[in-house]
C-alpha cells in the first residue's frame, strides 16, 4: 500500500515539475523569440529543425507540428547532416538546432558548417551561455531548474520544455498566416479529424431516402411512408417540401397508446411542430453537435426553406465522426 502511494507521489512530482518548468518559459518570451516568428513569417524558405538524442525526437514532432499549419518544415538529423545531408539545406531556409546542453560534439561540427553556408541559425537551447546559443542568430530560451528524473539527467523537463516552445512557435505562426479550419483540413483530409473539418451535411445526406408526407396525409400514409423508407421517421410538409413538423415511430406508438379511434386522424394531428434541422451546406460535425445538445437521433436536412433530406446518427458513426 505505501509502495502504490510512494508511485502516486512520485508521478505527481513530475507532473508538477514539468508543469512549473513550463509555466516558467513565459518569462522567457522575448525579443529574440519575437524576431524569429517575424524571420520564418518572412523567409521564402523552409524551417530545417535538427537535433540529437532525445532532442532529434523532439524535432521530429516539432516539424510535423509545423507542417500541418502552414509551415514547410523537414528534419535533419545532426549525426547525419556531416554526412550528406547538409545538401537538403537550400539558400533561404531556416535551421533551428534543438540541444539542452548546446555543447555536444555533433552541434559544434555542425555550427560552422551552417554558417559558412549562410543559413539563419536558431538555437533552442537549456543553456543561454552554451556555444550553439553563442553563435545563433536567435536563441529560443527554454532553461529549467532540474530534470524530473531523479538524478538530474534523463531528458524528461528539459524535452518537454522545448516541445512547448516549439508549439509556441507553431501557434503563432498559425496567428500570422491566419491559418482557418479550411486550411487545416486541406492537409488533414483522412481519418475522422479529416471528415470533421471537410465533410458536409449533403455529403451524407444524400444516401439517405427522403420520407416525407403532406400535412393532410392519412395515419396509414404516414405509417407506410416511415417504414419504406427505414428512418424511422418523417418530415411533414405543405405546398413546396414547406417544413412544418416531424413524426417519427415513437410518436406514433405514443399516439397509438393514447387514442383507441384512430378515424380521421392526420399527420398534422401527431407530428412535431417546428423540428430540429440544420443546412445541407453545414459540416456534418454540426449535426452531431446538434443531435447531442437535444438528445435527439436525427435531424432534417434544408435546402435552404425546402426539405431537402435527413441525416441521421447511425450515419455519423458509419463516417467515425461520432
């Protein structure tokens, strides 16, 4: 038992070491961090992000971050690029070197060598007066205390405190590109976080039947028109696909139950006045959000003041998106 508290008290501590380490780096938003957007706002060319270790990892996260929101961004890793791959390096690109010590053999062969070929040099380090952040055009300032581990010497803070910086950098270059949730869905087209940002109402719609009846319809009518059509429900109309109310099933077994003469009853007499619908032009996203704000299963689709379909849950679970 107190083994299982000691593990719980242990997990807290790094949780809260890294949490403070990260609260922290908001005193070292400053001028250079600043011109470093401004400078990769700017370039014409790609962000080139290098490192080694753990700091490669972070590197790698930290370009496809940057790739998704607008910012050509390609890894090279810093054991590597003395051994050719210096050439994916063109004249307008920016390198930002990510290293905690800022002092590793492998950063102080290659810092010249990024410097003779006249790239801007960024340096995201945990040590300001270290060589790479000496010899940077622009140093990113992630220092911390202590690592979380309880040696001081895994990189576990120090990682975690570049990888926000590197998200700081991100998000405000989505700021300045005024980068939308189009533009994100332009290169996150697959999976279900691609169909939230792309997929419209009529995209799924479409493959549903429209049951529909006039407001004058006979109950038979109505109960033949639901269950040939298999959505459980139908809209109610008047003159030219006019929405005036829904029934589905369950009003139905509800209208059954409480009238034992079902002579001369319309589908005016048991729908829904005024349902739930949204625009066929509207994310399917929406619709779901819709459903779930009203407890409800579907929704009517418009065309603009007309019917036009309806969109139902079990079809938003079929895309993944609920």
């Amino acid at each position: 038992m107190n083994l299982v508290k000691n593990i719980k008290n242990i997990a807290r501590d790094v949780l809260i070491n890294e949490s403070r380490a990260i609260e922290n780096l908001t005193n070292f938003i400053d001028d250079d961090f600043e011109a470093c957007v401004n400078e990769i706002y700017s370039s014409k060319g790609r962000v080139v992000i290098t490192g080694i270790g753990k700091s490669a990892i972070i590197a790698n996260k930290i370009v496809a971050t940057l790739n998704s929101t607008g910012t050509p961004a390609l890894f090279m890793h810093a054991a590597d690029a003395i051994h050719g791959d210096l050439g994916m390096i063109q004249r307008d690109d920016i390198v930002i070197c990510i290293s905690k010590s800022g002092n590793t053999p492998e950063i102080k062969v290659l810092v010249p060598l990024l410097k003779r070929r006249g790239s801007k040099l960024v340096a995201l380090v945990s040590n300001t007066k270290s060589y790479l952040a000496q010899q940077a055009d622009y140093v990113l300032n992630a220092t911390i205390e202590q690592e979380a581990c309880p040696n001081n010497l895994a990189p576990t803070t120090s990682t975690t405190a570049h990888l926000a910086m590197g998200d700081a950098l991100a998000v405000c270059l989505v700021n300045l590109r005024n980068f939308t949730d189009a533009d994100f869905a332009m290169f996150h087209p697959g999976g279900a976080l691609g169909k939230q940002l792309y997929l419209k109402v009529s995209d799924i719609a479409v493959n549903n039947e429209l049951p529909m009846v006039n407001h004058d319809a006979t109950l038979r009518e109505v109960i033949v028109e639901i269950t040939s059509k298999r959505l459980g429900c139908t809209a109610v109309i008047e003159g030219d696909k006019k929405l005036l109310g829904i029934i589905t099933d369950g009003d139905l077994r509800r209208m059954l139950q409480k009238n034992p003469d079902l002579t001369g009853i319309r589908a005016s007499d048991i729908m829904t006045r005024n349902p739930k619908n949204i625009q066929k032009d509207e994310f399917a996203v929406k619709a779901l959000h819709q459903m779930q704000e009203n407890n409800i299963t579907q929704l009517v689709v418009m065309d603009g003041e007309k019917v036009g379909g309806f969109i139902h849950l079990h079809d938003l679970l079929k895309e993944g998106i609920a």
